[in-house]
C-alpha cells in the first residue's frame, strides 16, 4: 500500500443507485460537498479522484454503486491560515458553531485583491482551532458589502451537517433590503441563476442557471422605493440582488446590478444626497434560523439592521410621510 503525504486528503465514497446516469462531477460534488466543484474536477483531471480505481473525465456518467475514492491535495491559492486580531460582533458561540453579525466593507475570506484583514483571517485569531477545518468552518458566506447575520462551523462534525442543511434548505436565512421603484404585492421569485459569459464577476438569470428562488414581501413603501423582507430558498451568488433586478427592482445603491440612483420628486437634500452617495447595496441579512449541529434544538439568531441601512430607511419614511 503506497504512503500518501501528511497533508493528502482521504475520502471514500459509494454512489447511491438514484445517482445513475448523473456526471461523475456533478455525483462527487454532492458526495463531497465539503469541496467546491472546481476542486474535485482539478482531482479528476489529475487522477487524484477515482471512480472504482479508474481515472475517469469529470463527464463520465456513473452507473451507480461504484466507489469515489479521493487521495488529493489542496491547491493554497490564497492564504487562510494567517490570523489578525480583529473586534468581531460575536452573537453566540459555543465548541461547534460561530454566530456573528458582519459590517459591511468586510470581506469574508481571502481572494485575489483580499490577502488579508479578511473575516477568516479574525476567525483565525479568535479561534485558532479553525485552521484544521475546510475553508476555516465557512459555511455560507455574505458579499463585501452585505452586512448581517452569519454562521461558521467550530467542528468538523458541525461543518458537515451545516453544509448538509444548507443544501436541504433546512437554514433558513431572511434579509432586509432597500429597492429602487414602489412594489405593489410580494412576489416569489423562482430563477435560475449562472455566471454571466460576457462578465465572469456577475451574475445573471439564465435557463441553464442553478435553481434559485427567493421569497420577497413587502416591508414598506414609499414614494420612489421600497423596503422588502427577503428569504431565501436557495443559496447562490449575489442571488437577492440579481433576483431583484430581474423584476425592474434594483438594489438602492447596487450600481452592479442596475441601481439607477432614482430619486423621489422634490426630495428634500439630505435626502438625494443619501441616496445618490448610499456606497453600498441595501443589504441586511436580519435573521438565521437552523437546528443545533449536536443537540439539534432549534436556534433562532438577528442581527439589528445596519446603521446605515436604518438611516436610508427613516429618511424615505419621513420623505414619504
């Protein structure tokens, strides 16, 4: 039996016979949901991930009941292991999960142009342990610009049953935004969403997109926008602020997205001023709900609305009074 290096991954798997005829990438990132897609084709490719000790192509139909072996490495792409001091909003904490409340302009994880003074890197610092956990026990994650409520995995038994309930759709997860033009009614929103192909930062509606839906009521109203409570039954990149747009209802502020800057007739100047200057998409994530990893007790967690995004809101309410 060959020796495999202290830092290889180990991971065994069988296919259940409901998966056959499924993409044997599309099979190992459900199998492996620890790992992003990207990962575990790079380990096809390379042979680290085999199928009944074959290397296969990441398109290779499965027929179900073989084995997924995975012996691979992870590629450091960026640095998650360096930790920084840093004052986080901690809401609940205990040996298997972190709750925090996140400000916004702040990132949550290394990437290009963001090496350090990330969320993770403050994790790191507060809780040194999460350096042995995938992507330091980030679960799901919040735009730069979003602020709110989040969860982060404290054990590896944690990691894998929030990524499990996460794809069950058994967290739920609500938002409180700002959007351009007056909702007359709710809508439930059910788009796919996909990479944009003209501008790979984006994202867009698009029918070969991942399922996505989200429920958004109608919080308040004024007289050029409103305020929308917004839950979410999937997850996907920027999925409210993509979702929004595609009904002629951007984000205040999301210039990304199509936020045009309206401005309500006659507004007094405090008022165009906050609105044509708002540096940030009118995003909260307000309330996280999910069962406890170990006990399974129903938890329950908000993070009082940005001050920013409280100010918008009062200054439309009095402009609309």
């Amino acid at each position: 039996m060959s020796e495999l290096a202290p830092d290889t991954l180990h991971r065994l798997a069988n296919v259940p016979a409901e998966m056959a005829g499924e993409r044997v990438d599309k099979v190992a990132a459900q199998l492996f949901a620890e790992f992003s897609r990207a990962e575990l084709t790079r380990w096809l490719n390379d042979g680290a991930l085999m199928l009944d000790g074959a290397v296969v192509k990441p398109k290779h139909k499965v027929f179900g009941g073989e084995t997924l072996l995975l012996q691979g490495q992870r590629q450091a792409r960026e640095d998650w292991q360096s930790a920084e001091a840093m004052v986080l909003d901690i809401l609940f904490e205990d040996d298997d999960i972190i709750v925090l409340n996140k400000p916004a302009g702040l990132v949550v994880h290394p990437g290009a142009g963001n090496s350090r003074g990330t969320l993770v890197n403050g994790l790191l610092h507060h809780r040194p342990a999460l350096n042995t956990l995938p992507r330091a026990g980030v679960v799901h994650r919040l735009d730069k610009e979003t602020s709110g409520v989040m969860v982060v995995a404290a054990s590896a038994g944690a990691h894998r049953y929030l990524i499990q309930a996460i794809s069950e759709r058994a967290v739920r997860r609500r938002y409180v935004a700002v959007c351009e033009g007056v909702m007359v009614a709710g809508q439930d929103i059910d788009k796919p969403i996909g990479r944009d192909p003209r501008q790979r930062t984006r994202q867009v509606v698009r029918d070969d997109g991942k399922p996505a839906q989200s429920l958004v009521r109608v919080r308040a109203r004024y007289r050029a926008h409103s305020a929308v409570d917004v839950t979410l039954g999937s997850g996907r990149t920027h999925q409210i602020r993509v979702h929004m747009q595609s009904i002629g209802h951007p984000l205040v502020g999301d210039t990304r997205y199509g936020s045009r800057r309206i401005l309500p007739r006659a507004a007094a100047a405090t008022t165009v001023e906050l609105l044509q200057q708002f540096p940030r998409q009118a995003l909260h994530a307000y309330k996280l709900d999910f069962a406890h990893p170990s006990s399974q007790q129903p938890l329950h967690f908000s993070a009082p609305i940005a001050p920013d995004l409280q100010t918008l809101m009062a200054a439309l309410a009095d402009d609309a009074s």
